[in-house]
C-alpha cells in the first residue's frame, strides 16, 4: 500500500534487520527495542489492524502465531516473552500495518498497560 512504512520495509525499500522471512509474513527488529529482544511480526499483505482481520485473510494470522515459538525459541527466549498488538489510537497503534511485537530477554511489568 501506499505511503504505509512497513510495506515499504517488506519491500526492501527501507532497510531492516530481517529475522525471518516466508511467502506470508517478514520479520525484523523493532528500531527502537522496548525489550532485549523486541521483533515485529508483519503480514506481507497490507491489513491496517486487528480490525481488518477477516474469514478472508485470517489465515495468515493463524500462520504468524505458529511461526512466533519457532522465532522465540531461535532468539533464546526460554523464560517466556510477551507478544502484543496494538490496535487504534487508545491503543498508541502507530504504524498502519498490523503488526505483533514480540518482547522478551527480561523480566515484564507485571501490568500490561
Ligand atoms: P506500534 O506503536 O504501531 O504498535 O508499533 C510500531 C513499532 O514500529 C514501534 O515499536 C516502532 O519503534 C517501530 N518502528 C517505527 N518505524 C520503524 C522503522 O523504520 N524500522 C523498524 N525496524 N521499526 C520501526
Ligand atoms: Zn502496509
């Protein structure tokens, strides 16, 4: 799409620190880590939020979260880590093009938000 940042990345038109890579979805490190290990998981096709998942295009959803414990697991997270959407405003989304934040390599806050 677009003008939209994380297509552009998907792209290779800006560059990023790939994590992984398959037909559906890319992965690559956040530019800003809240964490030790912060990893964005992105759908190559252009959905804007959790709100554009449909029947139609849930399926590669559903193949991102089979592939973020195989991505955890590559990172070394053993103690767990955290995985979060944010989705509109009240949520502080600022990019877009859905995307899941994986977070780990320390101990979380033990409140979400
Ligand atoms: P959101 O706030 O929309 O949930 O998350 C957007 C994330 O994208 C933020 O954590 C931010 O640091 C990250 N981000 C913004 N611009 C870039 C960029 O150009 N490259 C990378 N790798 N991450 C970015
Ligand atoms: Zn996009």
């Amino acid at each position: 799409m677009d003008g939209c940042l994380f297509c552009k990345i998907i792209a290779g038109e800006i560059p990023s620190a790939k994590v992984y890579e398959d037909d559906c979805m890319y992965a690559f490190r956040d530019i800003n880590p809240q964490a030790p290990t912060h990893i964005l998981v992105v759908p190559k096709e252009h959905i804007p939020s959790m709100d554009g998942v449909t029947a139609e295009n849930s399926a590669v959803v559903a193949k991102i979260f089979e592939m973020i414990p195989k991505i955890a697991a590559d990172e070394g997270l053993t103690g767990g880590y955290r995985v979060i959407s944010n989705c509109g405003p009240d949520a502080c989304q600022t990019v877009k093009h859905l995307h899941f934040h994986i977070l780990g390599g320390r101990q979380m806050a033990d409140r979400m938000a």
